[in-house]
C-alpha cells in the first residue's frame, strides 16, 4: 500500500516493490519502522491463479487476493473482533499484522506464529482465527476507515501494476 494520507499521515502499509528475484520485495511499513518479506509464496501457490506461470505477475496477483480478502473481514468486523492479514510467509514461520475493532478504530499489532511454508490460499483460511498468534511491539490505534482505505489503494496500485506488465 502506498502511504495514504487524510489529517494524520497513515502509519501502516504494505507495498509490493519489485525487485526481479521474488525475495525481499513485499515491504511492511510499521509506524515507520520497514521490514521486507519475500514474494516467495505467494508466487508458487497451486490453488489461487494455475493457470499464470509462478513468477512476479503471480505473486502481484496473489498478494492482491489476499489484501481483497483481508479488506472483506475488516469492512465486516464487529467491535472487539479481529483479522489477521500476512505479510510475510516464510519457511520456518509467518508475520501477521492484528486488527482488532474498537468502535470507529482499529489497533494493530505485529507478531508471527511458528506456521511455516504457508500458501496464501491456505493463509486466509486462518484470518478469521489464528490461535497461536504472538504479537510483538507497539500497538497502533488508526481510524477503520483510513486502514480501509489504505488497502483499497494498494489493490489498486497492485491491479495497475498487473494492467501495465500485460
């Protein structure tokens, strides 16, 4: 997602930034803190898009399903309720944010949990409930709809990536 901005500068992103090698090319932006994760998974999963060849397109592609998908929980959360989104599928483990409703905000948190070699198709399945999530840092507290909006421009900017590489 690239940085949006209303009254308060967003302090939560999540951008694909190419780098020809499918690693180290999903950028996490934590309240100015960045960490890259690789594309890795995201451009090997059987179940979401076969038919493109593994690579960059299908990572775009798969990282654009799962911000649809992670968009849906959130417009649909209760307060105190929350949705795990991904950002970094890696062998050994995987990087969650946590986004929990709390009236007209949500609080988000990092953390990761020892679930390993995760699919982004399988991954989703878990955003509703992911037990064994440990969070790590600062909580942020951002409006629901500047987050919202965040992840609509980022699909965006994804989908006019995938547009122009056609």
């Amino acid at each position: 997602m690239r940085g949006y901005q209303t009254e308060v500068k967003m302090r939560v992103s999540i951008q694909f930034k190419s780098n020809g090698s499918l690693h180290d090319d999903i950028m996490l932006t934590f309240d100015g803190e960045r960490c890259h994760a690789d594309s890795y998974f995201f451009a090997i999963d059987p179940a979401w898009f076969p038919n493109l060849e593994t690579g960059e397109k299908k990572a775009q592609n798969a990282l654009r399903k799962l911000l649809q998908t992670a968009h849906q929980h959130l417009s649909d959360l209760d307060h105190g309720q929350s949705v795990y989104l991904p950002y970094d599928l890696s062998d050994e483990c995987s990087a969650w944010l946590r986004c929990t409703r709390d009236g007209d905000c949500v609080t988000v948190i990092r953390g990761w949990t020892n679930r390993g070699c995760l699919f982004p198709s399988v991954a989703v399945t878990l955003m509703k409930d992911l037990k064994d999530f440990d969070p790590f840092g600062v909580e942020l507290r951002i409006g629901r709809g500047a987050i919202l909006e965040c992840l609509e421009t980022s699909i965006s900017d994804l989908q006019t990536s995938i547009d122009g590489s056609d």
